[in-house]
C-alpha cells in the first residue's frame, strides 16, 4: 500500500519535531494537535492513533535526526561520557566525574525504556489523539510552573527544602540559595561535574520522569527539567542533564522504528521523510543552542504559560 505524504507536511511536521522535541512543550502533543487543528488532509495523512499509521513512523523516524542534532551539538561532552564508561568497565570502577556520569545516565534511562518497550502501543492507540493531547498539554504547563513554585520556595528557604545530595557528594550546584544560578559561560566539564555528584535516587528519578512523556501533550525535556528543579538542579544544570538523557531515549525510539520506514510503512514517503528528517536536524540543533544560553539566566514559566494558553485554544478549535 502506497502512503500519501506531501513534501510541505514533511517539511512542517520535521521541524516542529526538530524544535518542540526539545523545547518542553510536547513534540507529540504538538503533531497530534496541529493537524487536528487545520483538519483535511492535514488530520487525515497526518493521524498518529490510526492502526497502522505511516505517520507515527515518520515521527519517530525524524527522531534520529533530532538524536543526531544533539550528538552533533555535544560531541565533545559525549566523547568524554562514552570514554569515561569505557575507562570504568575496563577498570571495574567509577571514580571520576565522567565515570560516574555516564553510569547515572544509564541507569536513569532503564525506566523510560522498559516502560516504552512494554506500553507505547497502547499509549499511542488510546491517548494520541487531539482532545486528551490537549489536556495533557494544558497538565504539561501546570507541571512547569509547579516547578519553577517549588524552586522559588526552596530557595526562599520556605518549606518543601530542596533535597540534599548523596551523602559523601559534593553539593549540588545551585542547591542552597547561597550559591545562586550557574555562571554564565561556565563549561560543560564544570556542568557535568556538578551533575555527577546526584545521587543514583535522585538521577533515576530525573529519568523516569520521563516516563510522563508517554502521553502526548506532555513534554519529554519539560518533565525532567521539572524533576530536575525538584530534587535541586538550577536551570542551567537541570537543562543540560535533560538534553544528555534525552540523546540515547530518541535515538533509541527512532532506531526501533527505521525498520517499519524501509517496510510497507514508507512506500511512497521514503524521500518526504527525508527531507522532513533535514528540517528536524537543523530546527533541533538550533534549539538546543539557543536552550542552553537561555536556561543559563531563564526560568520554564513561559514554556508553562505558552502550554495551558495553547492547550485551551486546541481542546476549543479541535471540539468545535
């Protein structure tokens, strides 16, 4: 069976994957959403929840572009992990930051990959669609802003203390008001440092946040940001952690989903997905530049703002 897929719907729909994927604004909310949104043959070739739809393997098949945007972006850091899990395997040890980070982005990524292995189906079958995309949506923005309370309230030492790190660690950055935001310009070896001295708890904990992101309208980065925030990370830090965590989870996702694209899946829309895939790397490397000078002095207020605003206005347009 031959698949339609115009050349402006891959276009569009690779670079808002590109681009929301990261931003904590739900990249599978938004390409359920969308469509749904300007309706004809946009909700008809582009409808994730249908049997055997063509559509999400496109989705998560631009998912490898957006992987490799992130890799592309932070290939010296990546280098340094990947070294440093190697050096602990060889040695049956883990001593150095990157040794310890690279084992706490592995055991923080165990959750979300069991849990998408056993219930994405049916995740996608019963949620991906336009009205509970746009109420997880709408809960997405609620999330930010509860975080970025709770962080404000820790850091005006009212109850709800941010936790402490693991005993024996050095602090956390940013875990105490007196240390204050991330310096500006301060390097990723400085960053991954910090990120090191989380606890095994607390990393697996970030990671399986997200979890949440299973449902469409819920953000993947915006829920381990949150996570992050809670258990004491500021911006910048938690950020970054995020980004590191999300690399291998969507190279994953989309490695798994390639196949069905070279199967019945992609006849006809092999060269759409393609180009779309171009999109999605350029708006992905774009974004994740511009996130990681943002959230250097920004809070996730108006990612939450933007998300009940624009959940509010779908579940109204797509229920009409």
């Amino acid at each position: 069976m031959t698949h339609h897929l115009s050349w402006l719907e891959a276009g569009t729909i690779g670079l808002l994957q590109g681009v929301s994927e990261l931003f904590p604004i739900s990249s599978l909310g938004h390409s359920v959403l969308i469509p749904a949104m300007i309706g004809g043959s946009w909700a008809r070739d582009l409808n994730v929840s249908a049997p055997e739809s063509p559509y999400l393997a496109v989705i998560v098949g631009l998912h490898v572009a957006t992987a490799l945007a992130l890799i592309a972006y932070f290939w010296r850091d990546w280098l340094r992990i990947v070294a440093g899990l190697l050096t602990s395997i060889r040695h049956r040890r883990v001593e150095t930051p990157n040794e310890r980070l690279a084992w706490l982005l592995i055991l923080a990524t165990i959750p979300v990959g069991i849990t998408g292995l056993l219930l994405e189906h049916t995740f996608r079958t019963v949620l991906a669609k336009p009205t509970p995309a746009a109420v997880f949506l709408i809960l997405n923005g609620f999330i930010l802003l509860a975080a970025e309370r709770y962080r404000q309230s820790a850091e005006a030492g009212e109850p709800n203390p941010v936790p402490a790190p693991a005993q024996g660690a050095a602090p956390v950055h940013g875990s105490t008001p007196a240390e204050g935001p991330a310096a500006i310009g301060a390097s990723s070896t400085s960053i991954d440092e910090r990120l090191s001295t989380l606890s095994v708890r607390d990393a697996v904990m970030i990671g399986s946040a997200q979890i949440a992101a299973l449902a469409p309208g819920i953000s993947r980065s915006g829920a381990t940001m949150a996570a992050g925030l809670v258990k004491g990370l500021d911006h910048e830090d938690a950020a970054r952690f995020s980004f590191l965590l999300a690399t291998p989870v969507i190279l994953a996702a989309g490695a798994l989903k390639l196949p069905d694209l070279a199967g019945p899946l992609g006849a006809g829309i092999r060269g759409q997905v393609l180009f779309g895939s171009a999109f999605a790397f350029v708006g992905a490397y774009v974004s994740v530049a511009f996130l990681s000078r943002y959230f250097k002095s920004n809070s996730l207020r108006p990612f939450g703002l933007y998300c009940i605003g624009f959940g509010i206005l779908a579940a109204i347009l797509v229920n009409r």
